[in-house]
C-alpha cells in the first residue's frame, strides 16, 4: 500500500486520527498532506485583532499586554482577564474557575503566543473565551538547540482548524507524516513539470508546510494549483475525447426549408455576433457525433433566436428538438414567443399553416389529460417537429420519433439526472445546447462547464435601450422611497409598465417558515435589523402600493403558488397593457419579454445575489424607451450588501458583475452545491485568481489526451485521477 494511502492512526495514534475523520474529513496521510495551512503567520509578527471576523474560530498571535485575577460571588469565584495586543488593538480573554491557574503562570506580560478560540463580544468588547494557546515565549537554554531550529523557520503555519483539535496541533501531527512526502506519486508529467519550471510534488508538499522563507510558499502554491488545475482538466478532456467518439446523427442545414422560411420573415437581421455563433453551432449539427455546446451571453442578447434557429435545422433535417426550461411560466413564455416568432411556420397539420410548417407544443406537469395526450401523441408520430417544456418532457411517459436536438435553457437549474434522462430519449444520444441566463467568466466556464465547447455572444441586439440604476437608500433616506413610487407613477403616465419585485410570497406557507427563523431579542446594530426582518412580501406590498402611492394604477400580483392557468392569465394581461404594475417574486427573473416595461424597483434588493439583479433587471429596456431599475434597500451605508448594489448600479456588463459576485463567494459555491466533487478537490485553485493557470492547464491537457487518450504512458496521472474522481464523480461530471 502506498505510504499516502496509510490511515492516519498508524502515525497519529486512534484518538488524534478519529477527531481528524470527524472534524475535518482527513483519513489517509495524503489528506494530512494536502491540508494546507490557510496563512502564516511571521515569528516576529503579530496578527491584526482588528479585523477578527465575530463568532468564527479564529487563531492569532499577540502579545501579553497584562493579566489580572478578579474575583466574583462574595469571593468564590476566581476569573482570569489577559489582555493581549498586536501593538494597535486589544482584545480580551478571559478564563474561569480551575482553568486559571496554568494561563496565569503561562501568559506573563510581554510573553507571546498563539491562541485559539471563537470571537464573541461581551461589554461592547471583543473577547476570546477560554481560548486554547501555545506559548512563543523566551526561551530558556534547555530548549536551545529545538528554539534555533524553530527560529529559523521564522514562518508559522496557521491551518484549517477546529475547536477540538488546534492549529498548532495539527502542525505536529504534520511534523510527524511530512516524511511521507518524499513518496508522493507525481501526478505531472516530467516534460510539463520542467518545461513551465514547477517544482517536484515532494518538494511543494515539503514547501507548503515548512516554508524557510516566502519564496518557498509562492514555489509551492504555484505547483500545487497546477496540479488541481491540470487533474481536473484532464478529467474534463477525457470526457469530450469519449463525447466525441459517441455515434450522433449528423443534422446538416437543408436550403429551401423552415429556416429559410422563417429568416425571411424576420423583421431584422442577426448581429454579427449571432452570426459567428449559430456557425459554430451548425457546423457542430452537421457532424456524426454529438455537439456538447454552452451558449452564454449578455442578458437579451438573442440567445433563444439563435436556439430557435438550431431547432429549426433539426426539423429540416428530419429530426425533433426539444426545449427544456426550468418553471412552466418560462416554458409557456417560450412557447408563446416561439410560436409568434414563427407564425403560420407553426401551424403545421392545421388549416392556414404552410407546407413547410412544423407543430410546436408545449409539455408542462399542470396541463389537462386530453391536452397532455394529444401533445404526447405529437411528439411520438412526429406531427410535433419542437417540443417546449419542463421536467415534465423527462417523464417515462414520453416517447420521440426522432430526437435530434435538447436545448436547455437556464443550466444551473438542473440536475444532472435530468439533462441525461432527456439525452437518453433519443435512438442515437442528440445533440446538447446549454444556455445560461446570466454570463459566466471563461475560467468558470472552463471548470464547471468544462465538458462543453463554450460559444458566447456579447453584443446586444439593435434597438435595446440603456438602463438606469440606482441604490434606494430606504433607511437613510425615506423621501427617495416616496421618489422612486412617483417614478413609477409617471412611467405609467407615460404609457409603459413596471415591475415591483420582493424576495418572498407573504401567503400562510411563508409566515409558517418565517416564524421557524425568529430569533430571540438581544441589542441589535441597524445592519442586525434589516438582516432579520422577514423580506418584503409580495402579497403585503401590492395591497400597500395600490391603496398608497400607486392608488387608481392597475396593480397584480405574480408568484410561483398560484394556479398555472391564472400566473398564464396574468402575464398575458401584462403583456397586453391590461395591468399597469406587475408585483412579482423572482417569477419574472428569466426570459419574461414586455418591451412596454420600463421601470422597475426592486425592494429589499439586498437579498438577491448579483447575478440575479443583473437578470432581473434584463426584464425592462426592451423596447425602444430607456429602462430604470431602482434598488432599494435598509441596509447601511458602509455595509458589503450596499456595496454589492452599487456594482449593479455601476455597470451593465454582466461578465464584470459574474467576476464581482464569485469574488464575493467563497469558491465552493462558484463551483455550485452540486459540483462537490470538484469542490472538494480544488484546495488551492481560485478559480477566478487562477484564470492564466486553468486557461494553460487546459490546452496541455487536450494535447495530452488527444495524444494518450487512456494515459498508458501516465500511471501516475491516472492514479490521481481516479483520486479525484471515485467512479460517482466521474459520472457526475459526465452528466454535469
């Protein structure tokens, strides 16, 4: 058995190895290797105790700026107070009862140390209660030779911890495997390792955890990002390498057919851009295997035009093409702009469609029997060349006469399950094209939607309009409240509509869940108390707009608990002028086309992620009048939430607020909940920081795989390999 494979209770002994399992899922020796300390702190420096995030377990170096023995209840009861400082802040710790005995020999004024421990606040005062600490004190002659060598590292490393098992303790159990490094098996191949200069696996494992200096930990980070980097690009390339030797019916573009019926009714031309992309897409049809293809882009820049035109080849072809969207108000939304679109192009079978005409339905879980059976018996002759739906389409139920194409529009939404259960319906695996709402930054894009070729368009199409957006400072300043409903007013007044967008529903299901989160009273910042409001409601806010500032508009309400045939009778209203102001949650987020609305305000905006302003706020300058979003919001001035909406605010570009907003997560969740294979397997990679790193990663692994698809010359690189990826998820990734 390879020494990296060893369980840790060889080297650590029973106790130490099980808290590690269960703490901090680290089993084997490599695990222990590959748990990289988080920072360093420098021996002669000491930790700001400024910025120490409150009621996180924290670890810190400071010194001893006095201790006093206090004693409380008539006598009885001793207490501890250390200060210690880092030269400019101070920060409390206090111990209790038997433990302040050894503290107060230990922690003499002017001594150092580390100390570990949750940050909490008592007397308006940070405090650490309790908390572990290992003194970096003076050092007497006895320990000499073991100080020399401890001063020489003047870097110490401050890991990844918990409250049972301290930073400091897992640097010894470190110590006691880091001999092990030497035994790492290398997943890089040599002439890549040489020809970019990185260093050998050994020699960054040794690096990262015992660093002499901070060249060392640049040395090692750098190698050990690309080895994150490289395994799981070469995961994904083995997968479009498999992809590609799939059998796929080739569907080439038929001239004199529906496409080019439909292009000649179109009102306008294609940008330049969708030009570039739909011939990206078309040669990718046209081939005998399946295309894989991410179609990303600016929110409304025309990437249903271009999926509807790929269907359309696919009909020409001979085959089907299905549209899979995530909520039955997208999939109708599609259906009736995709059948306006088209007009009597749709309408095959019936009395007025043309000869080239093909039938478009729409499959969603809420429709009637007698119209679910007609629209599956379309799908299973034929008579339907495009299908339109949910979930519903992935049913056992429903059978195709020739698939030949799945759109999927809005990716993050689904689950890998169904994007495969779709790909099995067809007699050969179809073609795939993924669209995203939003635009994701390439690296991202490189990661997570590794297994795709990626197309993306980016300019808008003519005659959108310009939006503006501001932040609405609801706390500080109630009149711009007041303002922006007498925006709205004359918006109205000016023949267009508006949307009013809240976070949540507000009927009974709501306030069950809601009163489940309240939490007991204590003092609160302003921060504290819009944070544990419950969020604005749609059903409240509508009643309070239409018998307030709004009176005598026409005011609805759209949410995802109504009944399907009244959220369709809603929107048809909308979209017909017959309402003037729209209330909605984040229904509307995606693909809702009124070009008649132009303002919208955005309440509690602060609970949304950006990306989902940015979608949101797609929904208005659609038309050829200038667009208005409005952000309001109580959260303070200086707040991370109000900086958040000032970025929205600041620019239209949504590559920009994509690269805001997963610099404002933390990496896990760029690379989505789901995708935890991945995620737990990128230590040290930022996926945005790291853009260079993933970019080159990428093209040594498609030449390596184009080259040695089953890595017979690479044993080493297959054995981190199936590491990365235990057989589920591989497949994750396969469906992903």
């Amino acid at each position: 058995m390879p020494a990296l494979d060893e369980p840790l209770k060889k080297s650590l002994g029973a106790a130490t190895a099980k808290v590690m399992a269960d703490h901090l899922d680290l089993h084997t020796v490599g695990d222990l290797l590959h748990h990289y300390p988080r920072r360093y702190a420098e021996r002669g420096e000491l930790t700001p105790l400024s910025e120490l995030p409150l009621d996180e377990h924290v670890t810190v170096v400071a010194q001893v700026a006095d201790a006093r023995v206090l004693t409380f209840n008539q006598g009885r009861g001793r207490r501890l107070e250390v200060t210690i400082t880092d030269g400019s802040g101070r920060l409390q710790l206090v111990f209790f009862g038997k433990g302040v005995h050894k503290p107060h020999k230990d922690l003499l004024p002017g001594s150092r140390a580390m100390f570990a421990g949750k940050v909490s606040v008592f007397n308006h005062k940070l405090q650490l209660a309790h908390p572990a600490y290992e003194p970096l004190g003076v050092v007497g002659a006895e320990d000499a030779v073991d100080a020399a060598d401890a001063f020489a590292n003047q870097l110490i490393p401050i890991y990844p911890a918990c409250k049972q098992l301290e930073s400091w303790k897992i640097a010894k159990a470190v110590d006691a495997v880091l001999p092990h490094a030497a035994e790492a098996a290398d997943p890089l191949p040599p002439s890549l390792r040489e020809g970019r200069g990185l260093a050998t696996l050994p020699d960054a494992l040794r690096k990262i955890h015992r660093p002499r200096t901070k060249a060392d930990i640049a040395e090692a980070r750098d190698r050990l990002k690309w080895d994150e980097a490289f395994v799981l690009q070469v995961a994904l390339a083995r997968r479009r390498f498999a992809d590609s030797q799939l059998p796929a019916v080739a569907r080439k573009y038929r001239p004199g057919g529906l496409l080019d019926a439909f292009d000649a009714k179109l009102p306008f031309t294609l940008t330049e851009g969708q030009q570039k992309v739909t011939k990206e897409i078309f040669d990718d049809l046209a081939a005998e295997h399946p295309m894989h293809r991410l179609l990303q882009g600016e929110v409304g820049s025309g990437k249903t035009m271009v999926a509807l035109r790929a269907m359309l080849t696919v009909v020409d072809a001979g085959g089907q093409a299905a549209m899979l969207a995530p909520t039955e108000v997208l999939a109708q939304q599609h259906h009736r702009s995709i059948t306006q679109m088209m007009g009597e192009l749709a309408e095959g079978g019936m009395l007025g469609g043309t000869e080239d005409a093909t039938k478009v339905v729409l499959l969603t879980g809420s429709m009637g029997m007698p119209a679910r059976r007609k629209a599956l018996l379309d799908l299973a002759t034929g008579e339907a060349g495009i299908v339109i739906g949910t979930h519903a389409l992935i049913e056992d139920k429903v059978r195709f006469h020739d698939l030949g194409l799945v759109v999927v529009d809005e990716q993050h939404r689904f689950g890998v399950e169904q994007r495969d259960a779709l790909r099995s319906k067809g007699k050969q695996p179809p073609h795939l094209l993924v669209m995203t709402a939003t635009p994701i930054p390439r690296t991202v894009a490189m990661t997570v939607f590794g297994d795709l070729e990626t197309s993306v368009l980016d300019q808008l199409p003519a005659g959108r309009s310009p939006i503006a957006s501001h932040v609405v400072p609801a706390q500080d300043k109630p009149h711009f409240l007041a303002r922006a409903w007498e925006r709205v007013r004359e918006e109205v007044e000016n023949g267009h509509q508006a949307y009013v967008v809240c976070p949540r529903i507000g009927d009974d299901a709501d306030e069950a869940a809601n009163a489940k989160k309240k939490s007991p009273e204590s003092p609160e910042s302003p921060e504290d108390a819009a944070e544990k409001r419950p969020p604005l409601a749609v059903i409240e806010i509508a009643e309070q707009l239409a018998a307030g500032p709004l009176r005598g508009l026409r005011v609805e309400v759209l949410h995802g608990r109504m009944q399907p045939d009244d959220k369709d009778d809603v929107m048809r209203r909308f979209a017909a002028a017959e309402v003037d102001v729209l209330v909605a949650t984040t229904v509307i987020e995606v693909g809702v086309d009124v070009p008649n609305a132009t303002a919208m305000v955005i309440m509690d905006a602060d609970r949304f992620g950006v990306s989902q302003l940015h979608q949101l706020r797609g929904r208005v300058g659609r038309g050829s009048a200038p667009g208005l979003c409005l952000l309001v919001s109580e959260m303070p001035e200086a707040s991370p939430a109000r900086a958040r909406l000032k970025a929205v605010a600041a620019t239209l570009d949504g590559f920009e607020l994509s690269r805001i907003d997963l610099e404002q997560r933390r990496e896990g969740d760029v690379l989505g909940q789901a995708q935890s294979g991945v995620r737990s397997s990128l230590r040290m990679l930022a996926v945005i920081e790291d853009e260079e790193i993933i970019a080159a990663a990428r093209e040594e692994a498609v030449t390596i795989v184009s080259e040695d698809p089953a890595l017979e010359r690479l044993p080493e690189l297959r054995t981190a390999l199936d590491a990365l990826l235990d057989e589920e998820r591989e497949q994750y990734l396969d469906k992903g």
